[in-house]
C-alpha cells in the first residue's frame, strides 16, 4: 500500500470531473499557479476529466463544452487563432516545474473500461476515492472543477 503521509508542504487537491477545453484551461492554469507557488498539487481524475487523460495524438482538437453557443464558436476560433498554449502543455510545464500529481479514479476505470496505458503519461496512478481523501485531508485548498 503507498504512503498516505501528509505532506510538509502547503498542499491544494482537486476533483476534475470536466473534459471540455474551456474547464481545462482554468484548472491547468489554477494547478500551474499553485505548484509555481511552491504548492503540492493532487488531482483526482474521475469520469469525464478522466476522459480527458485518454491518451491522444498531438494537436487533438479543441472542445468547448456545448451550451455557449456562439460565444464557444469564437472561444473555440480565437484559442486556436492566438496559439495559445493547451491545457495538457500547461500541466507538463506545472509537472517540470514543482510537485505535482496526477490520480485516474479506480471506479472511473472499471466503469468506463479503461487501463491505465490507456491514459496519458500524465496520470502517475489509479487510485481510489479513499486513498484521495485520505491523502489529501490536509490540503490548505480543496476544488471541484
């Protein structure tokens, strides 16, 4: 069983449940923020933002999550248009860059029939809810995204 110690460092753990770009971005760009602060990050990956760590081929294409209409086209259109850089790119530099940890959800695995070389390199490991909690029942900051 791995070591569930707390921490000695300020620590912040986030659900990811979204798999859409424009829920991706602000969730790289908030881990990225706190491990530059010298903040351990844990992220649990379950169903749909577990999705999100399938394994892809470079430059997979931008999703907006449906419902914002026109406003999406143009999201969608002006990242794609401005080069700006994609949420996977910002995890890898946060990864570079501090402490980082990415988890795929034991349940969303069965449930949606993935293994984990089906993930991207990102993801360290599965894990369970219980094991998540309990790792990270000492973070300063807790998100739901």
């Amino acid at each position: 069983m791995e070591s569930t110690s707390a921490p000695t460092v300020p620590q912040m753990a986030i659900v990811l449940t979204e798999d859409s770009t424009d829920k991706l971005l602000p969730f790289a760009t908030l881990v990225s923020g706190a491990v530059a602060m010298g903040m351990r990050v844990d992220v649990f990956a379950s169903y749909w933002g577990l999705m999100a760590f399938r394994a892809r081929p470079a430059g997979a294409s931008v999703r907006i999550a449906p419902g914002h209409g026109d406003d999406g086209a143009r999201l969608e259109t002006a990242l794609k248009g401005k080069g700006a850089p994609s949420w996977r790119s910002i995890l890898e530099m946060a990864r570079s860059l501090g402490d980082l940890h990415i988890y795929a959800c034991s349940q969303s695995m069965e449930i949606l029939g993935l293994r984990k070389d089906d993930l991207d390199p990102l993801v360290e490991g599965v894990t369970g809810i219980a094991t998540f909690v309990d790792r990270t029942r000492d973070a300063r900051v807790a998100y739901f995204v």
